[in-house]
C-alpha cells in the first residue's frame, strides 16, 4: 500500500478505524470519511501521518448528490484514488411485523444507495486510468437472513448483487472489487442499531462484545485485498455458517429458525 492513496468511508470507530490504523502502518495515503469531524481528527492524529498523507473529509453518505463534489475534493488534495474502502452502515434490532417502513428506508440509503453513489461517481476516475480497487464491507448478514435484521440483511444482500455485477463490468478495463464479510466484530455498531421505530438500540449485544479485535479483522482484511481476493470472510466460527448455507441450505434455515433473537 506504500503511497497508494486509500479513501475509507466509516472512519470514525469500528473497522474503518481500525483500517486507518493498519493501512497507516502500511504505507498508504489517506481519506477518512465519517459525519463526524472530530472523531475523524481524532483517528488521523493517531495514524501519525503527515497532515499532508491524511485528508479528514467529512461526509454524510446519505447526501447522494453530493457525491461528485467529494471526489473532486480528493482529486484536488491527492490527484488520484486507488482504494475505496466502504464501512459507514448501521444495522438494525426490530421484527418485520413490528418495524415501520421509514427505518427499512433509512437503512437503504445509508447502507446501499450510498455506497452506490460514491462508487458510481468515483468510478469514472478510476476508469479513465485503467485501476482502482472497490472494497466494500458486507457482513455473514448479507449472505445469511437472521432474525430482527431483515433491512440489514436487504441492504447487504443488496451490495452483493450490486458489486458482483461491477465487478464482471470493469475486470476488462482493471478494476478489482473484493467483498468482505465479517462475523462479530467487536465494534460499537450494535449501540447505533435501529430499532422497530427507529430509535437507536443503545446496548452492546453479548456476541459483539465477545467479538475479533477490530485491529485483527483489519489485518485480514488488508492481506486479502492484496492477495487480490474477491469475497472474504472474517470473524469466528459464525462465518461457517455461510459455507454451511452453500452446501446445508436447508440445515441453515433450521438453524436461524430456532436460534433466539439476539
């Protein structure tokens, strides 16, 4: 990664933050993204890079006509882009039944019609020079529908289609796209889930809090875009489950049927 210039959405906590941190280490230069500034800020002084390897740039990936103009921003400060790391989501904790129809919105936009957005317009860039690297995160969800997640795991399915399709698009032209799917993570996402009416879930769930250390997944996750892997799966014994469903489909189902909501 040394020089390469990274754009990470999400930056502020979680993985992306913990994918700032690695790819610092490795060399890269950096875009972090996030709604909030100070905790972007904060993530760059702990890269200890040179204000002129790091761009905080503040976004809100919901500001879907905006896109363009935060893409010339990074052109303006670096010139080129060569990865798009896409983190910023927010999952859910609310039945089909009971969860109201704004909440399955919010989590579209913000999971899916955001990424798309900024993918499509860094995309022209990116083709015009012949490479560039889409790595968007997913999770085990978006292979996998479970209980109390079904915008979550809509948004993420959805990713799925979206970036299998680019990436048989732009192969020829030298483009890569590497999916990723983690288990649990030990992040706060839990704390920001939506619940049935779209109030913030506020509590970290036992398996979240048990999870692989983000600097961890952060780690596998950078080997495996450079070993040019398209769908990678990270986390613990949670991610066999997606193997399981390839060849168990139906054992799955059984499975997430009697399996407690969390």
């Amino acid at each position: 990664m040394n020089d390469k210039v990274v754009w990470i959405t999400g930056a502020s906590s979680g993985i992306g933050e913990a994918l700032a941190l690695e790819l610092a280490h490795r060399g890269a230069r950096l875009v972090l993204s996030a709604r909030r500034e100070d905790e972007l800020r904060r993530v760059a002084n702990a890269t200890n890079l040179p204000p002129t390897h790091v761009l905080v740039l503040p976004l809100d990936m919901t500001d879907l006509s905006g896109m363009a103009g935060y893409v010339q921003t990074v052109m303006d400060h670096f010139g080129q882009i060569d990865y798009v790391f896409q983190n910023a989501g927010i999952t859910q904790r609310g039945s089909v039944a009971e969860t109201q129809l704004p909440v399955y919105r919010q989590l579209m936009e913000l999971n899916y019609f955001g990424v798309v957005a900024l993918t499509q317009a860094v995309l022209p860039h990116m083709l015009g020079r012949g490479q560039g690297h889409f790595v968007v995160t997913s999770s085990v969800a978006g292979k996998i529908g479970t209980k109390q997640r079904s915008g979550y795991c809509a948004s993420k399915h959805a990713l799925h289609g979206f970036f299998d399709a680019l990436r048989a698009e732009t192969a020829e032209a030298g483009l890569r796209v590497t999916t990723i799917c983690p288990g649990y993570i030990r992040t706060p996402i839990s704390l920001h889930a939506l619940d049935a009416k779209g109030q913030k879930h506020a509590r970290m769930d036992a398996n979240q809090d048990k999870g692989m250390d983000p600097a961890e997944c952060a780690r596998q996750i950078c080997q495996a875009v450079l070993r040019g892997r398209e769908e990678v799966y990270v986390g613990g014994v949670e991610t066999l489950g997606i193997y399981l469903a390839r060849f168990w489909p139906a054992l799955v189902r059984r499975i997430v049927r009697n399996r407690p909501p969390e």
